[in-house]
C-alpha cells in the first residue's frame, strides 16, 4: 500500500485542470505550464526566467496568462474548461488604475508587495513538500523492496524444510514385504548349509581319531 492517496500530478504531462496545474510548485509548474498551455516543454531561457519570477512572488495565474495570450500560445488548445475565462478575469483584475477596484469586488488576486512576498514563500514550501514527498516515496519503494525480499527468503525457507521432510521420510519408511518374505525364506537354507558342512566336518575329526 503506497503512503500516500493523491499523488502529485507529473510535471511531464498535461494538467487536465487549473486546480492540479496550479498545486505545482516552482520548476514543476513551470514545466507543467509549457507542456499544458503550449504543448511542449520549455527551453532553458524560458524554464529560467519564469522560475524566477514565481520565486519572486509572481502569481501563477499571471504566469499562465502571458504564456496562453503568446502568439505561441494562441496555436495551443489546452483543454481546460473555463481556463481563458479565468485568465481574462485575472489580467482584468491586474490592470493599472482600476485593478485595484476590480479585485475589491471580485476577490481577485494581485501584485501587491506583500502578496509578492506571501507567494514566493509558498512557493518555498512548495519546493519542500516536494521534495519531502520524493523522499517518502522513495522509502515506501525501499521498504516495497525489502519486503518481497523477506517473503522470498520465507518462501525459500518453507521449500528447504519439505525437501528435508521427505529426504526424512524416505529414509525411515519400513521395508517393503516382499522383500522380507525373500529374506526371511533364504535364511533357514542358508543355515542348513552351514549345518551339514558343519556336521561333515565333525564326521570326518572323529573317523581320523579312531583310526589305528
């Protein structure tokens, strides 16, 4: 049984929602986010600049936005339900002069200093919460590892214990009965044998010591 239910999504494939996109954290999402929105991976320049700009507090859905309202992106098709919309909404609710107003009402996000600075340390623990999870994955995989070992030593085990139960039990089965029938039959003429030769013998002693 793994230790954990809901694993993260692969930053190699496309999200099928904005909800798992976005629980990504710093390179992972960014990678997600090219794969997703343009339908490949990035290159270094872009991986780079972006992955700065989420550690410095930029907000996911601004980062979303500009790689969807490229050139590059407009040739993509997502396939996430309502994901322009949303995009709309939040660069609408970032515009100067009146994005300030917007999100008073429609409790967007913005790009206030303090928002900056709250978002680049959930991007930190973002970053921690994966590698924690790569690193209990990993022990879940060892400990996978070690016990179908330990079954197989077992299996191993069992099997040498019946090999030696029977190697046991043949060695101390009786004997069959025909062949103590055969012994049993050749015993009283092998004595008569030995008992006329035997009495032979004694014959002849006493013959030579009655002679003159």
């Amino acid at each position: 049984m793994s230790l954990f239910q809901d694993l993260p999504l692969n930053p190699y494939l496309r999200a099928d929602s904005l909800a798992s996109l976005c629980a990504l954290a710093d390179l992972d999402f960014v990678r997600c986010a090219y794969v997703t929105i343009l339908g490949r991976q990035p290159d270094a320049a872009g991986e780079s600049f972006y992955v700065s700009r989420l550690r410095s507090g930029a907000d996911k859905l601004t980062i979303l936005g500009q790689l969807r309202f490229s050139s590059e992106g407009a040739l993509h098709d997502p396939g996430i339900a309502g994901l322009d919309r949303v995009l709309r909404r939040h660069r609408m609710a970032n515009r100067p002069l009146i994005g300030w107003f917007i999100r008073l009402f429609s409790h967007q996000r913005g790009e206030t200093t303090l928002e900056r600075s709250i978002r680049s340390v959930q991007n930190e623990l973002g970053i921690v919460s994966t590698r924690m999870t790569e690193g209990f994955l990993h022990l879940n995989h060892v400990i996978h590892e070690m016990n179908l070992q330990v079954l197989a030593v077992r299996a191993g085990s069992r099997s040498a214990r019946q090999d030696g139960a029977d190697l046991f039990a043949s060695r101390s089965a009786p004997a069959p009965a025909d062949s103590m029938t055969s012994d049993a039959r050749s015993s009283p003429s092998d004595n008569s044998v030995g008992l006329s030769a035997n009495g032979g013998e004694w014959r002849t002693g006493i013959a030579r010591a009655l002679r003159p």
